[in-house]
C-alpha cells in the first residue's frame, strides 16, 4: 500500500506518552522489527497542533531513532513522518484504519 508524507513544517509537536516497545504477538511477546534495517520498534504518542487543531498520533519508530530523554511534555521534531491506511481481517470482521510511521524523533522542536 503506499504511503504518503505529512508536513509537520508549520506544527508544533510534544511528546504525549513515552515510548513502548511494539510487539507481533501479545502472547509470545516477540517484538516488531524494521524490515530494513531489522532494528526494534516501539511506539511514541505525539501531540500534533498545527492550524488551532490538535491531534494525538501513535507513531512507530525503530528505536534507534529514540533518544532515551524523551518524556511526555517534551517538543520534539519529527524526521520521516508518513502515513499509510491499512485494513485486516480479525475473528470475521474487518478493521482499517491509518497507521503513522516516523524515521526518527529527536529533541528540540
């Protein structure tokens, strides 16, 4: 599915939730990697307001592109962010929605 690039140039962006290792399987816990680059990935929560609007994005990131300083409340500046739709099949009934994908995150807005 392709996925498309979203301009933060003109939004200020805080950290809204720390980061949380992503995981394939709840049951095994086996963690999410980067197809490329196989590093982990982890989810960030990320308070967007741009144009009097405010929006909360879980954003996935290899964690390598987390700095381990970043808490809730910090601004932040977001390198690579894209989105992409998706849509699956679970127990007969089907879900979709859009999913958020960042290269890296770093301090400092």
């Amino acid at each position: 599915m392709p996925s498309f690039k979203i301009d933060l140039s003109t939004a200020v962006v805080f950290v809204a939730t720390p980061a949380v290792p992503k995981v394939v399987s709840k049951q095994t816990g086996e963690r999410a990697v980067d197809r490329e680059t196989k590093a982990p990935l982890s989810t960030v929560g990320l308070l967007v307001s741009d144009e009097g609007e405010g929006n909360l994005y879980q954003v996935t990131v290899p964690e390598t592109g987390i700095p381990e300083t970043l808490v809730p409340g910090t601004p932040v500046s977001v390198i690579g962010l894209k989105a992409r739709d998706w849509e699956n099949e679970f127990n007969g009934q089907k879900r979709h929605g859009i999913s958020f994908r960042a290269v890296a995150i770093t301090a400092g807005a």
